[in-house]
C-alpha cells in the first residue's frame, strides 16, 4: 500500500503573507526593531547569518515575541525542555555545500560537490516550556545579556578630554 506525504508548506509564501500582516499592521520590518541584540541561537548563543536574523525577526515582530532568542525542537528536548502545543515553528535556511564521490565514465572515482538548501525549524523560547515557571530560560537569556555588552560602547576614561587652564596673557 502506498503512503501519500503531506503537501509541503510553501516557507517563502509564509514569510510573504507574515511580512504583508505587518506591513498592514503599520509595522515596517526593515527598520531596526526594539530589541538591541540580533536573533539568536539560545543553546549555542550564536547569532543567526544570512538571511535568518531578516526571517526571524519577521517573525518576532508578527507574533510580538519579548526576546530574540530560538531554539530548535530537538535542543529543547536535549535539556529537558518542552515545545508549548499549539506553538508555531519559525523556519530558518541552512544554505551550504557537501560532496559524495561517484564514478566519472571511465568508472574512476570522482568527487561531486553540490549545494544544499535545508529549512530548519526554531521555536522563540516564548513557545517553550521549561518545566520551571521560566527560571531556566531566564537564566539563559542573561548570559546572553550581560555579556552583550561591545567593547566599543565602553567609554574609556583615557580619551575623555582634560580640563586644563590657560593662563590669561
């Protein structure tokens, strides 16, 4: 007996008809959001490259999410955590490169590379459920934000200018 898949979701017609709810909204997505620290990876703390921190923080702004921060089903799971029922995924791209190696006509072997295009589903920690009334997920958040802090936005009181008298002549 053969076995039907389900139809796959169309990923870009999703974040087409989430960027034309904000947009009717009032909310215009390219403008830098509220939050100061770009969406990321709350187990491994990486931020998200490419075109991942633009769909996520579509995202973010669709749902009214507080934090920028994602984990997928599987690392929430490694940590005892749960997906809230009824929570809805926010899809992000994988894009690189592998190779296998085959065999060319004169039956050598041969290495083949090729692209890769993989959508992954995340879950803002808004949709997670970590068993603790939040305290978990809270402390993770504030690693993240204390140490989000740039050395660049530090003053340094070396460069602030001196207060010096000039004698009147």
């Amino acid at each position: 007996m053969s076995r039907t898949r389900p139809q796959a979701q169309d990923k870009y017609q999703l974040i087409t008809d989430k960027l034309l709810t904000l947009m009717e909204r009032g909310t215009l997505p390219w403008q830098k959001p509220w939050f100061g620290n770009p969406p990321r990876n709350l187990i491994g703390g990486n931020p998200y490259q490419g075109s991942n921190p633009l769909l996520l923080t579509v995202q973010i702004l669709a749902d009214q999410h507080q934090d920028p921060y994602f984990i997928g089903y599987h690392q929430a799971k490694d940590q005892g955590w749960q997906v809230r029922k009824g929570s809805k995924a926010s899809w992000i791209l994988f894009a690189g490169t592998a190779s296998k190696e085959v065999e060319n006509d004169q039956g050598e072997k041969q290495e083949s590379r090729y692209r890769i295009h993989k959508w992954h589903a995340v879950y803002n920690i808004a949709c997670i459920d970590d068993g603790d009334g939040g305290r978990q997920l809270q402390q993770w958040t504030e690693r993240y934000q204390l140490n989000s802090v740039q050395p660049s936005s530090v003053i340094s009181l070396n460069s602030l200018p001196r207060q010096r008298i000039t004698p009147a002549t």
